[in-house]
C-alpha cells in the first residue's frame, strides 16, 4: 500500500462518517435552533428545556435511520475487505 491508497482509505472513511452522521446532527442542529427561537420569544431560559427535545428526537431520528445507517456502514466495510487483497 503506498500513500495514495492510505489518503484515499482516509477520505473514504472521512466521507461515510459524514454520511452516517449528518441526519442525526442536522435534525439536532434544526431541533435546536427551533427550541432557541421559541426560549427567545418566551423569555424562558431553563436548560432542560432545550436539552429534552433535542435528546428525544435525535434519538428517534437515529431509531428511524439505523438501517439506512447499517446498510451503508456494512458496504463500506464489505468494499474494504475486498480490497485487502489488492493492497498487500
């Protein structure tokens, strides 16, 4: 395996960690600033209040996308293993 190879294993990785990670932290990021605007109009500054939602549905949201998540984890895993023989 020469540089290359190890740059390109390197952004491979980088890119499906970005995948698998984006739906939950976008809808966590949406939650919260949704959950802020509403703690700005209403003055109420508790922060379990803002904390609470953005646990609950980014929970759900993970429980809603596990086999997408799954899925796209094990390809990886599977294109990766086939390239061991290449690589040695």
């Amino acid at each position: 395996m020469d540089a290359q190879d190890a740059v390109e294993l390197g952004r491979e990785a980088v890119m499906i960690f970005l995948l698998i990670g984006a739906p939950v932290l976008a809808v966590g990021m949406l939650v919260g600033l949704l959950v802020g605007l509403i703690q700005a109009l209403t003055q109420i500054q508790e922060q379990t209040v803002a904390f609470v939602p953005k646990l609950v549905v980014m929970v759900l949201v993970l429980t809603l996308t596990m086999p997408w998540l799954l899925d796209q984890m094990m390809q990886y895993t599977a294109e990766l293993i086939e390239r061991i023989p290449e690589n040695l």
